[in-house]
C-alpha cells in the first residue's frame, strides 16, 4: 500500500515529537547533574526547536486533503 503524503507528514511530525522529548530528557538528566549543568541550555533549546519542526509538519500534515480511498479492481467479465 503507498502512503499518502499526509501519511509522510504524520510520521516526520511524530518523528521530531521523540528527537524533542529525547532532548528534554537529556536536558532534564543534566540538570540533576552539577558538572554537566552547561549542557541544559543547549539542549533544552535544540528540544524546543524539534518540537517547533514537529509542529510545523503536523500543521502541513492538517490541511493536506485526506487520501482518496483505493478503487477496487474488477477483472473484466465475459458476456
């Protein structure tokens, strides 16, 4: 089955939701941290710049029109 391109634009958005969450946690992990508390700021702004991308293609993914369905095929029948 091909997917639709509003099928593409789901995954990307859901995608860039986990490499955010993956950042936040990393931000959160190092914040605990004394040593690595440098660390926090970059992260948390790289998660909050993957969460704007997963946004942006959860908005292209809302207005694209939702597929059409598969006409089924029929082999020709003889009269």
């Amino acid at each position: 089955m091909h997917k639709s391109t509003q099928d593409q634009y789901v995954r990307l958005a859901w995608n860039a939701t986990a490499k955010a969450e993956q950042l936040a946690r990393d931000a959160e992990r190092y914040a605990r941290d004394e040593d690595h508390r440098r660390k926090v700021e970059p992260l948390a702004a790289a998660g909050r710049l993957w969460a704007e991308v997963a946004q942006s293609y959860a908005a292209i993914a809302a207005v694209l029109p939702e597929p059409l369905p598969e006409l089924p095929t029929t082999e020709p029948t003889e009269y």
